[in-house]
C-alpha cells in the first residue's frame, strides 16, 4: 500500500461561494458545487493532492487527508 493525500471540505464551513478560489485554481477541476446544496464538492477520483485549493480558500474550509492506496 502507497500513501496518497485527498482534499475534503470541512461541511460547516463552506458557503459554495459562486468566486470560489479553490474551484478556479485547482489544476485538476476536482472541485465544483453540490447539486442543491451549499457547499462544493471534491471529486477524489480527480484529486491529485497538490493543496492548492488549501492555500486559496478565504475560509480556510478545505484541509487535506491521508489515505492509504491498495494495488491488485
Ligand atoms: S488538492 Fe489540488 S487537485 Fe485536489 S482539490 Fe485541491 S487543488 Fe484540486
């Protein structure tokens, strides 16, 4: 098993605001709002972990997770 780093939303805090700047900056267009709800959503598939969203956001609503990777 490898280790990987995901980004989540801290739920409580985030307020879907419509000029997210984790939204804008994320490289991999892992983030995007949830369907009929208030806060954005983070698609782990696309996730590659950089932490940008992290040092962006004005909330300081994402925080990243480590995960571990299972092959085979
Ligand atoms: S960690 Fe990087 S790839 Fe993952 S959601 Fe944040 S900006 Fe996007």
């Amino acid at each position: 098993m490898l280790p990987s780093v995901k980004a989540r939303v801290n739920l409580d805090i985030c307020r879907n605001d419509h000029r997210c700047l984790p939204r804008m900056h994320c490289p991999a267009a892992a983030i995007s709002p949830a369907e009929g709800k208030i806060f954005m959503k983070i698609d782990e598939e696309k996730c590659i972990g950089c932490g940008k969203c992290i040092k962006v956001c004005k909330n300081n609503a994402l925080f990243l997770v480590r995960q571990e990777v299972k092959f085979g």
